[in-house]
C-alpha cells in the first residue's frame, strides 16, 4: 500500500511539474528553409536543438542550439541587421525540451553544461524543461554543472565557442 501511496503522490507531483513548465502556446513553425541566424545552418536537421526567438515586431529568429541564441540574446547589437535595440524587443525566448522535443520557456528551463552530448554548433547547452532532467541527463552524460538561463555568461559562450 505505501508503495502505491508513493508511485501515486511521484505521478502526481510529475505531472504538476509538466503543466507548470510545458506551455502548449509555444510553437516552432520552420522548413527546410530555416537557418539559424548566427550559424547559418539548416535547423531542420536536428530539431531537439532548435531554439526561437520571437520578437515584438512579430520576427521569428531561429537558431540551431540553445547555445546559438544565447549568443544572439547576450550580443544582438552583433546583428544590427535584425534591429534589436533591447532585452524590450524579445516577446519570447523559447528552446525544445532535449528529452521531450516540446518547445518550453527558455527562461525557465535547465541547462547542463560539460556534457559529452554536440549540438550542430559542437560543444553546447543541453536544454530541459525541469530540473530532474536535467538532473538525471548530467548524471547519464558527465555533466559538469546545471545553469538557469540568468547564470549563462557571454564568456561561457565563448569558452563553448573555443574563443577563450
């Protein structure tokens, strides 16, 4: 009976945590046409690494790892062609979930660092929408360390660049 209790209150404790983290309003609309805006790749060809950003002007930016459009939000003066002026112009930020393919909120989600898993883009930041995933990939692949979206710094981006 305690095991029932158990499996039951983790079920339910799981599937709270989905509603709170899944947003079903987030969409990823691209085609074989869609590159990503710092790399210039097809993102088609890996979806579980695409990550959009949606603009205030209605501009969809997409990009071919969590780690590309962290570089975009961190540095978008690099491309004044978009005309991203601030922080004020991204509606949403958003990257698909590495374990369930679903599009989440990027600013809510869990990234692991130091893995032995490459993006398109080579070493990179494997996105998830809970912790426990997160958790439990780090555990699978050597995961260094698990990092929200506000403790990504540009000089980590660069160091997975191969720039530092």
């Amino acid at each position: 009976m305690k095991k029932l209790i158990t499996a039951m209150l983790l079920a339910s404790t799981f599937t709270f945590t989905t509603l709170l983290t899944a947003d079903d309003s987030y969409t990823m609309n691209y085609d074989k046409n869609t590159t990503c805006l710092v790399r210039n790749l097809n993102v088609y060809k890996e979806p579980k690494w695409i990550a959009k950003i949606n603009l205030t002007n209605a501009k969809e930016l997409y990009f071919s790892s969590p780690k590309s459009m962290i570089e975009f939000y961190l540095r978008p003066g690099k491309w004044n062609e978009i005309g991203v002026k601030s922080e004020d112009d991204f509606k949403d930020i958003i990257i698909t979930d590495f374990a369930t393919m679903k599009p989440t909120d990027a600013k809510g989600a869990f990234y692991v660092y130091g893995s032995n898993v490459t993006s398109p883009a080579g070493d990179d930041l494997v996105p998830f929408a809970t912790f426990e995933a997160a958790k439990n990939f780090a555990k699978e692949h050597n995961g260094k360390r698990i990092l929200h979206l506000n403790e990504i710094s540009d000089a980590l981006i660069k160091l997975l660049n191969g720039n530092i």
